[in-house]
C-alpha cells in the first residue's frame, strides 16, 4: 500500500465544517497511528531530496503536527507561523483571504535570518491564500522559500497556481480531485 492509500484510509471527511457547503479533511485520526506519522515524515525528508533546507516554517496549528518532525529529521531549526496576536515577542504580519473568511498570520521578527531557505509546512493546500501569506512574511524576512509541503492537496481549487512564484518545489502526499 502506497503512503497516499495508507493516509487516505484514515482521514477522515467531515460534512459541513466549518460551514454549510463543506467538506473538512480531518487528519487528526493519523495521529492514532504512530508508525503512519513516521513514515509520512520520512516521505517529505525522501521527497525533499538534493533540496536545501536550512529551516523548516509552519502554520498554526495542525501544520506544525508535521512541521516540527520533518525539521526535526531534516536536523535543522523549527519556525512557527501563529494567527495574529499569539506570538509574544515582536513580530511582523500579513493579511490574507481563506476561503471562508480572513484571517492574519505572524511570525517573529528575528524567526528566520537573511538568505536562509525555509520549507514552509501546513496540513492542506486549498486556495493557497494561507501559504501564499506565510511565504509573504519568509520573503520579507530576506529569506528564500525553497519548498513548500503539504499533507493534503485539495487540486480543484488550484491553490497550487497562487505558490508557484515562491517555489516551483511543492510536495503533496495526498491529492484530491
């Protein structure tokens, strides 16, 4: 069985969350299943493969389930990226659209140094709106985004068109069509 079968036999659909219309890729039941999340965050580090990483970025909060072990396997440091308001020293910010609704990443000032090439994680790629933001706040940092991963492609609404000026380096190890 594939990584991708093996990922879709536990996600779980969840009909009308967060609103009307619908329908929620509930990864949490992975988390039951040690063995699966290790193997998931071997596959990034094996898909990530001749690709320089000098750190790995993540988005609040169920990015950050895989973030933190693929930068822990790939050996280097861990950033996170909160919602607005969570993180407690100085930060810098950036707006964007989700698909139902607006929301503000931030990230501290001093996360990531000048030059430095950041894998930005998150859980799913839907619009793009949510990445394209947090590789707006990489960028303003000086750094480089030299990857981008997912755990879950929804393809049909072709969020990967809105990252592909930050990297052409995106990974997805479940799509739906």
């Amino acid at each position: 069985m594939t990584i991708e079968q093996q990922i879709k036999a536990v996600i779980r659909d969840v009909k009308d969350f967060p609103k009307p219309g619908i329908v929620f890729k509930d990864i949490t039941p992975i988390l039951k299943h040690p063995q699966l999340c290790n193997d998931i965050a071997d596959e990034y580090v094996r898909r990530l493969d001749g690709v320089k990483i000098d750190e790995v970025a993540a988005i609040e909060s169920r990015g950050f389930l895989f973030g933190m072990m693929i930068a822990h396997k790939l050996h280097v440091p861990f950033v996170p990226i909160r919602k607005k308001g969570k993180l407690p020293y100085k930060t810098i910010e950036q707006s964007y659209n989700l698909e139902y609704g607006q929301a503000t990443l931030e990230v501290h000032a001093d996360a990531i140094d000048e030059g430095k090439i950041v894998l930005i994680h998150d859980d799913l790629l839907a619009t793009g709106g949510t990445i394209d933001a947090a590789a707006k706040l990489i960028e303003k940092l000086g750094a480089k985004v030299g990857a981008i991963s997912f755990l879950v492609e929804l393809d049909f609404l072709k969020g990967r068109e809105k990252l592909l000026p930050h990297s052409n380096q995106i990974i997805s190890l479940v799509n739906y069509q």
